[in-house]
C-alpha cells in the first residue's frame, strides 16, 4: 500500500538494527498469538502489517493500519460474495478482477491506490480452503493491532531529537547543494552538466528541500504533547530550535526559487562566443566530450562569491552561531552585484538569495534578546 515518502534523518546502523529489530519483534508476536489462538498453521497475513506498515514515521502507523485493514474487509467480501453467485471460473475471475481494480482505486487516495483490496480479493479466489477467508481476516488484525501497540512501545523516537537531526540533514544537505552552485557559477555556468543534473534529480536531493518541514512536524508534535503511548518528550528542546526551525522552512522555499531561476537563465540564455581576435579564456575552451562551449557569463561568475557568503551565513545561522558578520558580508556582496549587473534578468536571479538574507535577518537576534522585527533592506528587483 502507497503512503507518504518518510525522510529518514539518521542512516547510522543502530537506527537500522533497531528498526530491524522492531519489525522482527512484532512480526514473531503476531505469528505466535495466531498459532496460539488456532486461526491457522502458517499465519503468513499476521506477519505482513509489520512488513508493510512499520516504515520510518511511526506518528502514520495507524492511519496504515486503518487503510489495510479496510483494503482486506473489502477483498474478503468481495471475493466471497463472487464466488458464491458467480461459481464458474470463466466468469467470477474476470468479476473479481474489474472489480478489485476499481475498490482499489475507489478506496484509495490520489496517487496511491489501496492495492491491498485486489490482492486479498485474489489470494481468496486462489485459495480454495475452507475458512481461509476469516483466517486471513483476523489474522490481519491481529497483526496491526500488534503493529499499532506495541510497535511504538519499541524504541520510540525522542520528537525534539528527530527534529534537531532533521535541521542538521538540511543544513548538510544546503551546504553541499550551494557549494556545487557557487563551484559552477565561478566558471560561469548556470545548470549542471548532464551527470551533475541526473544525480540532482535524485529523489534524496529533492528530499532535501522537505526535511525543514518534516522537522518541524516532530517538533509540533512534542510541543502539543501528541506522542505516542506511554512516551514523553525528554524535557526541553535545544534552546533555540524553534526558530531555526523558521528559518529552515523559509530559506527552504527561498532557495528553491533561486535554483529554479538558475535553471530557467540557463534554458533562456545562448550567450554566443567570444568576439573574433579575442582569445578565450581557459574556462570557454571547448570540451569534446561537453558539446559546444559557451562564453561564461560575467554576471554568473560575479554571483559565486555571494552565494558562497550566503551559504556561510545560513550554515552558522541553522546551526545557532552567530552570523551577522558573514550576513553583512553577503549583503554587501549582493549590492555590488546589483550596481555591477542592473538588468532586470540579472535582478530577478539575486532574488532568492536576498529573500534568503531578509530570513536570515528576521531570525538575527536583537541586542536586548529575541529575533530582529520582519523587514529588511529594500528589495534588489
């Protein structure tokens, strides 16, 4: 059954054993109550929810739950009632198959289909033995039933925790992604070659711009006290977090508009070659394996130093150091861009970054304490 892309923040092995060892636990339990209480020999389906439920975001275990357990009530009856008025092979297998596709569509949400109903409604009609339909039944709520309690009783997540190591991922994730920009634009490049565009286009670069969010969800969650059973937060969370929370989430969008207009200057832009007697500079000279060599743009070139002071700024800002001086630095950086490079394409590519100073100098502490008042310089566009 689809759900949500989690995002994992800590890949270290003991977070893989743990959940490895949480899935195994509650996949035995479930076996042995279902052998214990007779449902049949082999209860394969109790062990399944543990399977395909226990994924990195525990808070979406129930509503995975309720979704599989209505995907086999609907598979179970609907085989069954097709088998009971519709007994010849030629005809029931067509049935429950029209009609399986489209309880799963019917039952499931846009862009992630209840599988679970076509699957059960088959694994009933291709297994003629008596019973096997309230076996496969009941043996499925016992397992999520043990998935839904007592999986969360297993090693719980601390929520102030997993939001920290969720900032920390889009911190390390920013520096990487600006620092790859800002190593282009010194050569005067506004998109990637083709093998640094296919490893962007990887779904863990695009996860990056999602974690500030996911981030702050687990911190909503231990701040509203909605944890889960027998679990509460360990004590206060990092002082600050909050806030830089705030920032992840603004500069998150902000930079996102700046690659894209980065993108969108390289599909618009064919600056043509250098003027004839000029000699070109060791960066044009073609590649033959990179295709034809364009003239480096001295806009892009001018724009490296700025984006390397805006990562420095926003890294020490995530990280709960002081910024200031390397905010003034990048803003300082991005007025001399502006009075070196007026045009408007020119302004609307400087746009990300300077929405990204105005987040970083609302989250900039006042001298008598808390966050600088929204506001800022005035727009560069």
């Amino acid at each position: 059954m689809s759900g949500p892309v989690a995002v994992a923040y800590a890949a270290h092995p003991g977070v893989r054993l743990r959940s490895a060892a949480r899935l195994a636990l509650c996949a035995a339990v479930s076996w042995y109550l279902c052998l214990w209480w007779g449902t049949s020999t082999l209860p394969v389906p109790a062990v399944l929810p543990a399977v395909l439920i226990m994924r990195e975001d525990v808070y979406a275990w129930p509503r995975l739950g309720r979704q599989r357990l209505a995907g086999v009530v609907v598979g179970v009856l609907l085989s069954t009632v097709v088998l009971h008025w519709v007994p010849e092979p030629a005809w029931s297998f067509p049935t429950v198959l029209v009609c399986g596709c489209a309880g799963m569509y019917l039952m499931g949400r846009p862009g992630a289909p209840n599988q679970q109903v076509l699957i059960t409604a088959l694994m009933v009609y291709a297994t003629a033995v008596p019973g096997y339909p309230l076996a496969r039944l009941v043996e499925t709520l016992v397992g999520i039933a043990v998935v839904v309690l007592l999986g969360p009783l297993l090693w719980p997540p601390d929520p102030y925790r997993s939001a920290a190591a969720g900032l920390d991922a889009y911190r390390a994730g920013v520096r990487e992604l600006l620092g790859g920009i800002a190593g282009r634009l010194e050569r005067g490049l506004a998109a990637p070659g083709p093998a640094e565009r296919e490893e962007s286009q990887l779904p863990e670069q695009a996860r990056v711009w999602l974690r500030p969010q996911a981030a702050r969800d687990a911190f909503e969650r231990a701040a509203a006290g909605r944890l889960l059973p027998g679990r509460r937060a360990r004590g206060l969370p990092p002082d600050g977090l909050d806030g830089r929370l705030e920032l992840g989430i603004r500069t998150a969008l902000t930079l996102q508009y700046f690659g894209l207009e980065l993108e969108e200057r390289a599909r618009k832009d064919t600056p043509g070659p250098p003027a004839s007697g000029t000699p070109a500079a060791p960066e044009s000279v073609p590649d033959p394996d990179a295709g034809p060599a364009l003239a480096p743009d001295p806009a892009l070139r001018d724009l490296a130093p700025l984006v390397r002071a805006t990562a420095a700024a926003l890294d020490a800002a995530l990280l709960g150091e002081e910024f200031t001086a390397d905010l003034d630095r990048a803003r300082a950086l991005d007025l001399a861009h502006r009075e070196a490079h007026p045009a408007r394409h020119d302004a609307v590519l400087r746009a990300g970054l300077h929405l990204t100073h105005a987040a970083l100098a609302d989250h900039a502490p006042r001298p008598g304490g808390g966050s600088a008042a929204p506001g800022g310089t005035p727009p560069s566009v």
